[in-house]
C-alpha cells in the first residue's frame, strides 16, 4: 500500500514539474508575440483632427483635437520601429523594417499630413502626454 501512495505522489509530484515548465516556456513566448504587433506614439507628423489622443502643450486631452496638419504633440500609434521613418515609408520613398505589419501601417498613413517641407522624413518619439521619450 505504502509503494502505492509513494508511486502515485511520484507522478503528481512529475506532472506538476511538467505544468511548471509548460507555464514558464509560455510565459517567455508571450513578449516575442507582443514584440512583432508592438507600436510606439509618433508626433509632429499627422493630419489636423486625426490625432490619437492628448496634447499636452496645448491642454487638450481628445482625440482629434489637432487643430493642423503637423502640430507638435500631436501624435498617433504607428507599427514600432517606424516613426523616425514614417513620412518616408508612407511617401514609399523607404522600406518598412521587415516584419511590420502592413495592416496597421496602411492604417497609419492614412493619418500622416502631407509635408511642405522635404527634409521632413519622420516624426518624433513620445509619450502618452505628446512629450518626447
């Protein structure tokens, strides 16, 4: 009886061992899935009204509340690793880094002003207040 309970405490104690390990590779997996669909907040770029949300120099916090094209602060939710770029990309005068998703990018440049100024290839990086990180 004794071999018994200890055989059947043996196998509890190996299938919680395998839950364990099963949870933590998971657990690791699930950054690499947010990494690829990630994006970042870029300002000073996007059409008057198309803006994602507040800013701050100006005291707004809604969304669609820039008053013109390109005000600073003003910004919207680009694929990461774009914004420094974005004005190009959407130009198709540069490629997206690999990997971005084409969906949300199409969706972004949608929201990006047209430029006067040539020398104008990107945005800049900001917080949730419209300030630069």
């Amino acid at each position: 009886m004794q071999s018994k309970r200890n055989k059947s405490a043996q196998v509890s104690f190996n299938a919680a061992i395998a839950s364990s390990i099963l949870s933590a590779a998971l657990l690791s997996a699930a950054p690499l899935a947010q990494a690829s669909s990630s994006t970042e907040r870029c300002a000073d770029v996007v059409k008057g009204g198309k803006n994602d949300c507040a800013i701050k120099a100006l005291g707004t916090s809604c969304q669609g509340s820039a008053p013109e094209d390109n005000t600073r602060g003003a910004w919207i939710k680009v694929p990461a690793g774009t914004c420094g770029n974005i004005v190009a990309i959407c130009a198709g005068d540069a490629d997206a880094p690999s990997g971005t998703d084409e969906k949300r990018l199409a969706k972004s440049c949608k929201r990006i002003a047209e430029q006067q100024d040539a020398s104008v290839v990107g945005g800049r990086l900001v917080d949730k207040h419209g300030e630069s990180i």
